[in-house]
C-alpha cells in the first residue's frame, strides 16, 4: 500500500466542493492505488455543515479515502500537504462594490498565502478556483516569498472545456477531435476563448466555421457562460467547474498529450507582451510535474488587442487590492 498523499480543499462546504471532494476520494485525480488524505478548510459557521459532508463521504466507504481532517485553521489545512484546491471565496452580495469582494478575497488568499508559506510540502501545487481567481493566486503568490510562482495557478479550465465543447458541437465531432484551444487572459467575462491555433481532426478550426460565428456567437457564449447556467439552473456552475479543477490539476500532474496543449493562468514571463508576474491564462504545455506557456504563436492586431484588454483588467484588479500586496 503507497503511502497516502494529503490534498487540501478550501470552501469544503460549498457546491463546487460538494463534487470535487467525492471525486478526489473516488481516486478521479491520483488513480486507483494512490491513497489520501483530506485535509477540509471552513469557517467557522460552516464548519457544521461540513460535518454533515464528511458523514456521506464516511458513508461511501471509498477504499481509498484514508483520512478526513476539518478545520477553520488554515495552517492546520496545509500541513505538508502535496495538493491544495483553493475553492474557499466570498460570495459577491447585491450591492456590493466589486472593489470591495476583491478586497475582502484578497485578505483571504492573503492569509492563506501566508500559511501555505510556513507549512505546506515546497513542491505543493496549489490550484485557485475561488474568484477573483487570477487575482486571488497572485495575492497568495506574494505572500508566500519562499514557495516559487511556479507553486501556484488559477482556473481557466472551465473556460477552456466550454470553448472545445462548443466547437466540438459546431463541427459534429467528439470533444477528443479538438486541440490546441486556448482560452486567454482573466477569468471574467473579459476573457478571450481563441480559435486562431484550435486544431479540429487535424484541420484549422477557422477553415471550418466562419468568422462570424467566433467572434459573434462562440465567444460570447464561453465568455457568458457561467451567467447562463446561473440563469437556467439558479446556482453557479458546479459540477463542471469540480470536473475542471480535478482535469487542470491532474494534467499538471500526469502532462499534456502530444502535440496537445491546455489553458492555465500562470505567472506571466513577459510572454506575449503581458506584465511579468500576472497572474494570466495562456497556453501551456505541462512535462515533468512543470507548466510551460507555449511561445511564439502568431497573434493578429484582434488577438493582441484582447490580450491587451484583459492586461489591463487584472492591473486594475491589483491596484483595488494593493493595500494588500
Ligand atoms: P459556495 O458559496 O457554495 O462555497 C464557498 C465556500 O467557501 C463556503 O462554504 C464558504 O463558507 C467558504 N469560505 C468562505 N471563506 C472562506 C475561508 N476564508 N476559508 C475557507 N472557506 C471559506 O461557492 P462555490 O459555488 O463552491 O464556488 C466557490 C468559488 O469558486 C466562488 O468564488 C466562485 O465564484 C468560484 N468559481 C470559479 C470558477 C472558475 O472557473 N475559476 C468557476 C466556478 C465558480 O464560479
């Protein structure tokens, strides 16, 4: 028997983790040999129904669920742990100024940063789900100075499985026919799903659906997407953002397939002209348990000019939280 691997999921009473955590303990992220431990952070109101939420996992007597531990202590959360999936967020309310959920995530990722700093694992891989995300990773990233930015990432991969989901749809074909999507920049309706390197069976997306249909219906759609499922089932996405957490993580895991790359928001490099150290969804390739944004792709002017635009949205979102940095 291998010795089990310790995964932290913040937010553990929540939808997305309502998925996600019985996925994990199913053997969905580390395969059917690998045991873990489920280290469950809450607040302290929560921590009740979380409760009730590791009895129904007890109850599904998973043969590889070793352990759950629950705490409202992040440092109890992250000790030593391999994999962190940072769920935990506040909720926009009505009225609430945007610049006032940023802050207020902010001094969550802020603290969790600092945690994560003193104990967890140094090679941990910590995955930020809780919005604003891009933001919320690059909080964490400058408080824990000795875990290298490589430690971290945000989740665009909901965006991305929407984007190939679409075009496989529009084409007729199976989603495994799709490569090479990318969906760029800030998860937020700024995004930009792009068709210009998607491959479908081998040919250019753009051979095949007219310019039009990207700009006009396709993008829209994956941008508006997550309002839409709200309005038709009344809750934000869940399941399906479970699904993308545990597929990003274990691709940063197992890697990329051949000739394959996937949407991560990483730390920028400078690459593509966008600031160093944003935290920005571009493509990637992963080998070796390392992402690496793929370079010197061809970009037009209506490329760049949504690069630019999602640029400057998350340096506006860093000056509403730089009391914080
Ligand atoms: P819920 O409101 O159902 O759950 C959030 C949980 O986080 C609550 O149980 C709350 O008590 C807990 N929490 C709040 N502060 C915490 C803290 N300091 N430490 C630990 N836990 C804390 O939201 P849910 O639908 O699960 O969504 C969670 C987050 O994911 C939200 O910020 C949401 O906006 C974001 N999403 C991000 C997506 C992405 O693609 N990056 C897509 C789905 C989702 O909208």
């Amino acid at each position: 028997m291998k010795t089990p691997v310790d995964i932290a999921v913040t937010g553990a009473a929540g939808q997305i983790s309502y998925s996600l955590l019985f996925r994990l303990a199913a053997g969905d992220l580390l395969g059917p040999d690998q045991p873990i431990v489920l280290r469950l952070l809450e607040i302290t109101p929560a921590l009740e129904v979380l409760r009730g939420v590791v009895m129904e996992l007890h109850d599904c007597a998973f043969p590889l669920l070793h352990k759950v531990i629950i705490t409202d202590d992040p440092k109890v959360a992250f000790d030593n742990i391999d994999y962190a999936f940072l769920v935990g967020a506040k909720p926009r309310k009505q009225g609430m100024l945007r610049s006032d959920l940023l802050s207020q995530n902010a001094e969550i990722f802020l603290v969790q940063g600092q945690a994560l700093n003193e104990v967890a694992n140094r090679n941990v891989k910590v995955l930020v789900t809780g919005n604003p995300a891009n933001t919320n990773a690059y909080l964490a990233i400058n408080h824990a100075p000795d875990l290298a930015p490589e430690c971290f990432a945000a989740m665009t991969m909901l965006d991305h499985t929407r984007a190939v989901s679409q075009l496989a749809q529009k084409c007729g074909v199976p989603t495994r026919d799709i490569r090479n999507m990318t969906v760029w920049g800030n998860h937020s309706c700024m995004q930009y799903p792009d068709l210009h390197n998607a491959l479908v069976k081998g040919r250019p997306a753009l051979d095949l659906v007219e310019q039009d249909w990207f700009v006009d219906e396709f993008m829209p759609t994956v941008q508006y997407r997550g309002a839409e499922v709200i309005k038709a089932r009344g809750q934000s996405s869940a399941a399906s953002a479970a699904n993308a957490a545990i597929m990003h993580m274990s691709t940063w895991i197992h890697g990329t397939d051949e000739g394959d790359w996937v949407s991560m928001a990483v730390p920028s490099d400078g690459s593509y002209g966008i600031e160093s150290g944003l935290v920005f969804s571009f493509p990637v390739t992963v080998s070796d348990g390392h992402y690496h944004i793929v370079k010197g792709l061809d970009m037009n002017e209506f490329s760049l000019e949504r690069l630019r635009r999602n640029e400057a949205e998350l340096v506006e979102e860093r000056q509403a939280v730089k009391h914080l940095l």
